[in-house]
C-alpha cells in the first residue's frame, strides 16, 4: 500500500509541476500566455504547493525504504 501511495503521490506532483511550468512560462503552439506576471500570488501559492509536495515524496519514500526494510530484514536473516 505505501508504494502504490507513494506512486500516485509521485504522479501528481510531476503532473502538477508540467502545468505550473506552463503557467510560469506559458506554451507558444497552444497560443497560452504566462501567468504569473499578472497574478504573482497565484504562483506563489502554486510554488509552496509544490515545494511541499516535494516534501511529502521523499518523506513517503523514506517510510517505504523502511517498510522494504522491516519486511525484507527477517527474511533475509533467517538462520539455517
């Protein structure tokens, strides 16, 4: 469970982060300007969002690694 978790939090940021990309930078071939000249606030808001969600992928990665660990640990000392 904690890795299809962390998957889908994978996910949502990378997709998160290619439609602020566009909204900071805007796309020339859909004719789709920048935003963030005019509305700063939004992309403020949009930055912290991202930065935590950053926050939370390798926070959720560290909690997988461990539940790899203590799940993999016993079997992989098992006394023959």
């Amino acid at each position: 469970m904690d890795l299809v978790f962390t998957m889908l939090l994978i996910s949502s940021i990378s997709a998160a982060l290619a439609i602020a990309e566009v909204g900071k930078n805007g796309n020339n071939y859909a004719a789709w300007v920048p935003i963030c000249g005019s509305v700063p606030k939004f992309c403020n808001q949009v930055t912290g969002a991202l930065i935590a969600g950053f926050i939370s992928v390798i926070t959720y990665m560290i909690l997988l690694l461990h539940s790899l660990h203590t799940v993999l640990d016993p079997l992989l000392l098992k006394k023959s």
